[in-house]
C-alpha cells in the first residue's frame, strides 16, 4: 500500500501553476466561493474540527488561533503569511510556492474573508527570488479575474495581497521579528505578551500562519474538518509534506499522512527515502530542522505524528528530515548546528549571543583528544540548559535541542575524548 497520499500536494503537476483558468478547471476557488456564503463561526468549526495543527514548526492548533483572533473587535486586521522558510533541511514551502502558488493565494484569501481582514502579507525567504516573482505574478491574475481588488468574490470585502522579501536572516521566521522586519524596522523577536492576535502587524490584531498551514485551508473547507481529520491522526488531521535529505537515497518532499507512517518506513521505504545510499548504515536522524531533536535506530517504529513523536522525545517541527550515516561524528554535526546557531543569533539576549559560542568553544575541546575534561561535559550540559530556558525567544530556547538530544543517545562519543580516558594522559 502506498505510503504517500495527494491531499495538499493534488494539482502539483499543473504546467501553468499559476494560470487561473487552469486551476478553476481543476476545482480552484470553489473553496472561496463556498467560504463566501458561510459565517467566519462555520468557517472555523471546520478548521478546529479538522485539527489542523500549525505546520510552521511550533504546531499551535489553527483553530483556536483563528477563533481568538475573530473574538477581537479591534480592527482593522491583517493576515501574514510566513514563508521565511529558513530552518535548515526544509523546502516544502519552497515546493508549495513552485507548483501551488495559487492554492496558498486562496487560502490567504479565505482567511481574509473571516478577518475581513484589510490586507494580507506574504513575508517570503530572500532566497527564493523567482518564487516572489511567480507571486507577484499570480496576484496579478486575481486581481484580473475579481479574486482579488475590490468585492472579492462578491463578498463585499476589498481585500489585496502584498509580497514582502526577507533578507536572509532565520530569526526573521519568528513571528514577531517577522513582523517588525515586515515594517521595515531591524528583524528582532518582540517581547510577548502582547499576543499578536492582539498586536501585531503595525500594532493591530494580526493573524500569522505558515505557508502549508494556509495552503490547507481551501481542502477543509472543500471537504469538511470531520473528513480531512480522519485522513490523517485522530490528533492532527490530514498530511505533513515531510523534507527527506542527507544521507538518504531519495531526497525531496514527500507528503504522508499524518500517523499512518513511521520514522522507518519514511527512511527506507523505496517510495520514500529508499534507505541509505551507497549501502551505508543509519546513525541518526535529525528531525524539524536545526532546532529540532535528533532521533537513533532504537527510535525507527515511532509512528510519524505530532502526538507519537512528542512521546518518544521527538518533534515533527518544520517536516525536516535529515538523514545521517554511520560516518559522520556526532561531535563534528553539533559543531556545525552551532556554528548555524552563532550566525543566527541575532545578539538581544545574553544566553543566546554568548551561550552558542560557549557551546562551540566546548564542542571544539571534546573533538580533540585530551583536550576537554569532565568539567567541560558538565559546563556543556549547564550552558545548554541555560539557554533552553532563559533565551528570549525559540531560536535560542532551541538551539541546544539537538545537542542535548545527542548527549543521551551518543553519549560514549561525547566522552570519547576526555582527558582522563585517553590513554597516557591525566586531566
Ligand atoms: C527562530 C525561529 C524561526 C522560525 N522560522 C519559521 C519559518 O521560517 N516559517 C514558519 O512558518 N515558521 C517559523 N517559525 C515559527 C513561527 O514563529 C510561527 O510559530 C509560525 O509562523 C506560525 O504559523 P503556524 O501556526 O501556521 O505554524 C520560526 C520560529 C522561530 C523561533
Ligand atoms: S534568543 Fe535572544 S539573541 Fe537569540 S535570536 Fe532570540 S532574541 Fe536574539
């Protein structure tokens, strides 16, 4: 039975994805029409019955986030989009806005339906040049068939899009820095409470999702949450378009569904990551991105859901997957998350700005024989916890996920080089 399923990704093939004719042709924009003549209370019973869980990496529930934003009376609204796209290992937004762009546009657009909201934002990864430039041009045909402009839809709604390009700084994909990137001031996380439902773009209630969380909003309201749900875990509905690289035979996105998959079949399975290339073994697998844990052989069986994986101590996070082989030295891949980390950072906060170097530092020592001492595993751990729980926002309180997930599985490898254990040598 196949593994994959074509919930999100149907339409993908289309030659012209952004012609509207063809995508009207292929059902598009009965969603919006549908939403048209519904209330935003309807709208949303079918995202909340749905589970649709945020696919941005931090996995709120879209439902209630949608629901807190309508019982806010302060107008005007504004929807953003967050299509950063920064986590290392992920490219399923990417994917979406290539052969989608028009099913992610009309999710925005139903989503300005319930706001009636003024305006939407899509805050796009620097990177992706020629994707901003398909969007601007995707927009353009709205605007000429009446899905965007004026009285949307017949809604009554004046409702327009615009494309924001980030600058290639990650911490511009948390909401809040990307927010103030958006108004043009330095992409720095703000300080919350204030919850950006409330305060949020220039100042006002703002609703911000994921470009994949969007993207399935036309299909639950096409198919109704109770039938979206059951394709996918009885927690979290649907699919997750899932990043497979590294040392894995197939790379690319895959979509699956939600809870109907496990880790091993997503890695071997020759529809999905068709095992290790060049005959290698598995050593680990680094789940969600830089910021997410990374999960050993003992883990394979855990079934590929937001619920299953939490248990086992891991995240689904971004979707990425990135697969590692038996030569790569646990040591050597942390340095590199952290060297990700000491680039990133954007410096506000101490344990952020100065725990990433202190971590390398550390990291450095354990690679070299005889270098570092017990000390230096102790200081390790205590830095890590430190930042977990005192940096300002998640790149921070995140940074230190893979290392300390590394530390219970590898922990020979972490000790390997103490002085003490090298022969010859005393601390
Ligand atoms: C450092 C950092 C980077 C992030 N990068 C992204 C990103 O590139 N794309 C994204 O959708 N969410 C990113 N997030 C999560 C967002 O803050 C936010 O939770 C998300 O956009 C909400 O949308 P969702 O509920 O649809 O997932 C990031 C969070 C942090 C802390
Ligand atoms: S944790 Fe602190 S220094 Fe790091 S990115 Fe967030 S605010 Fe900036």
């Amino acid at each position: 039975m196949s593994k994959l399923i074509n919930l999100l990704t149907e339409g993908a093939d289309c030659n012209d994805p952004i012609s509207i004719t063809e995508y009207e042709k292929a059902g598009g924009f009965a969603a919006l029409k549908k939403a048209a003549s519904c209330t935003p209370e309807e709208i949303i019973a079918e995202v909340k019955k749905a589970k649709l869980l945020g696919r941005g990496g931090a996995a709120y529930p879209s439902g209630s986030k949608w629901e807190h934003l309508l019982h806010i009376t302060e107008t005007p609204k504004y929807i953003v989009c967050n299509a950063d796209e920064g986590e290392p290992g992920t490219f399923k937004d990417r994917f979406i806005m290539e052969k989608l762009p028009l099913k992610l546009l009309e999710g925005i657009i139903i989503a300005g339906l319930v706001f009636r909201a003024k305006a939407g934002y899509i805050y796009v990864r620097g990177e992706y040049r020629k994707i901003q430039k398909q969007l601007i041009a995707a927009i353009e045909n709205l605007h000429a068939a009446g899905y965007l402009g004026r009285n949307i839809a017949g809604s009554g709604l004046d409702f327009d899009i615009h494309i924001v390009s980030g600058a290639g700084a990650y911490v511009c994909g948390e909401n809040s820095a990307l927010l103030n990137s958006t108004e043009g001031k330095a992409g720095r996380p703000r300080i919350k409470p204030p919850h950006l439902a409330e305060v949020g773009l220039f100042l006002q209630p703002t609703l911000v999702n994921n470009v994949e969380s969007l993207t399935n909003i036309p299909q639950i309201v096409n198919m109704g949450g109770d039938t979206y749900l059951q394709k996918g875990h009885p927690d979290s509905g649907g699919s997750k378009l899932v990043c497979l690289s590294g040392h894995c035979v197939n790379r690319g996105v895959f979509e699956i569904p939600l809870g109907k998959v496990s880790l091993r079949e997503l890695i071997y399975d020759p529809q999905l990551g068709g095992g290790i290339a060049n005959g290698g073994k598995l050593k680990f697998f680094h789940l969600g991105g830089q910021s997410g844990p990374i999960g050993s052989i003992d883990q394979l069986d855990t079934v590929y859901s937001y619920t299953d994986l939490k248990k086992a101590g891991l995240s689904v996070g971004s979707g990425a997957i990135v697969v590692m082989d038996e030569n790569i030295s646990i040591i050597e891949y942390l340095k590199s998350v952290t060297e990700f980390f000491i680039h990133e950072s954007c410096g506000k906060c101490v344990p952020c700005r100065e725990g990433n170097h202190q971590l390398l530092k550390i990291l450095k020592k354990l690679s070299i024989p005889g270098e570092a001492t017990a000390g230096d595993l102790d200081n390790l751990r205590r830095v890590a916890n430190t930042m977990t729980g005192a940096a300002f926002c998640g790149l921070g309180q995140t940074a230190a996920a893979s290392l300390s997930s590394a530390w219970k599985l590898f922990r020979a490898e972490f000790e390997a080089n103490i002085a003490a254990k090298v022969a010859g040598r005393t601390t």
